[in-house]
C-alpha cells in the first residue's frame, strides 16, 4: 500500500480518492450479484485491491459504505434517466416516458441493487438519494404543470409516478414470470391520469381555476416573479390555496 510520513517521520498508509471509489465499485457489483446481499467487508476490500483500514477510514463500517453504495446507486438512475430525456425537452409527455422506461430498464438490470435502494425506507423521510431521484421526476412534471399539462399539482403528479413505478419495478423484480407488458400498462395508465384533456370539461365546478392556478404555480416556481419577496410569498400561498383542488 502506498505510504506517506506523518510530521514525526512516521508511515502511515495513503488514502486516496480512487480508493473509496473502488471500495464504492466493488461493493456495488458485489451486492448486485447476490440476492441476500450477505457481502462481507473483507470480500469487498479484495475486490478494490484495498485493506480493511482504507474502508474504516472513508466508511467507519459496513453500514456507512452501504449507505455510500445506495446513494451513488441513485446517482447511476437520475444520471441514466437524464441521459434517456436529454433530447425530449420539447416533448413534456414523451420525456416522462422515456424517464419511467429508464427507471425500469435500470431496477430490472439491477435487481438487488434497486432492493437496497428502495428497500431501506425510513417513516416520515426520504434518503437523500431517494429526494435526488423525487426531485428529478418533480422537474420534469413542474414543466408539464407549467405547460398546463397536468389535471393535478406537480407533487401529486409525482407521487404517483414514483409510487406506482417503484411498486411496480419491486413486483417485476419479485416474480418468477414478469409480465412484459406490466410496465408499459402501468405507465400509460398512470400518465391518463395526471393528463390534462383539453377536450373535456371540468368534472366539477372550480376544477378548471384550479388546474390553471396549479400550472401558474409550477411555472411561477421555474420563472419566479419579479416581485417583492414578502408579495411573492403571498401570491404562490394563494396559488397553491387554490390549486388545491386541481385533481379532476
């Protein structure tokens, strides 16, 4: 192992960044492979062509670098899901699409993987990588909100994007005969029913003011107002107050 000195000239082992990213590969290919996720700290280490001190260091222990590993395995989907829409940008409902496609290709791809995860959930709070793929998709339907798209707010929008995409990605994953049809059914479903139908008429009275105040609220939030903080404050207050019941 590569050394350096301390001030009193003694060695000490070198912690380099292409270490942890090695122990950071080699624990995500190796809990990939096994269903049980029963890797242990030394076969991770072998893999990374490390010693046991190097994980300590940048992980503490096992459960600090399985932490590193799930949240740079949400860094891989949203990097995989922006790759699948980077050139649908004009197209609100095919980006979302191509998205749900990418989140699935990768959870399938991926089994065990995906079960770390979106196995390992809290009450009451997302991991930071679990928000960095919800604020993902929140981009994308913010957009479409904003396009008046949408026949619900954003953030319902994207509650049942991501509620029902990763349901379903755990059953693909779970049964012994996935039906190859599920995802695009599923997709298609869930996509009528936060779209908005221009050629139908408000379900109930007040719908349409707040489908209109929800989609002026997204798109207040991607071009903010040029208004006084404590006035802009109080007109998105509004906005959502009235979007409230944007659901047809």
């Amino acid at each position: 192992m590569t050394q350096c000195c301390t001030e009193r000239g003694a060695l000490l082992p070198a912690y380099s960044e292409s270490s942890r990213q090695r122990l950071l590969d080699a624990a995500a290919d190796l809990i990939s492979a096994d269903a049980d996720q029963n890797v242990s700290v030394r076969e991770i280490c072998t893999r990374a062509g490390v010693q046991l001190p190097t994980l300590y260091h940048f992980f503490e222990n096992k459960r600090g670098l399985v932490d590193a590993v799930t949240e740079a395995g949400f860094e891989r989907l949203t990097e995989q899901i922006d790759e699948a829409t980077r050139t649908l940008a004009a197209d609100q409902f095919h980006r979302l699409e191509a998205a749900w496609d990418a989140h699935v290709a990768f959870g399938v791809a991926n089994p065990s993987f995906y079960v770390l995860m979106y196995g390992r959930v809290a009450p009451g709070r997302r991991s930071p990588g679990a928000d960095l793929a919800w604020q993902q998709v929140r981009r994308f339907t913010t957009q479409a909100a904003a396009s008046g798209l949408l026949s619900v707010t954003a953030e319902q929008a994207t509650e049942r994007i991501l509620a029902t995409i990763t349901g379903m990605v755990l059953h693909l994953i779970a049964a012994s005969s996935p039906d190859p049809a599920l995802s695009t059914t599923l997709r298609d479903a869930t996509y009528v029913g936060i779209r908005r139908a221009e050629t139908v008429r408000p379900a109930a009275a007040g719908s349409e003011v707040a489908t209109h105040a929800a989609a002026l609220t997204s798109a207040l939030e991607l071009d903010p107002p040029a208004l006084p903080t404590a006035e802009s404050a109080l007109l998105l207050k509004w906005l959502r107050t009235l979007s409230s019941g944007a659901s047809l």
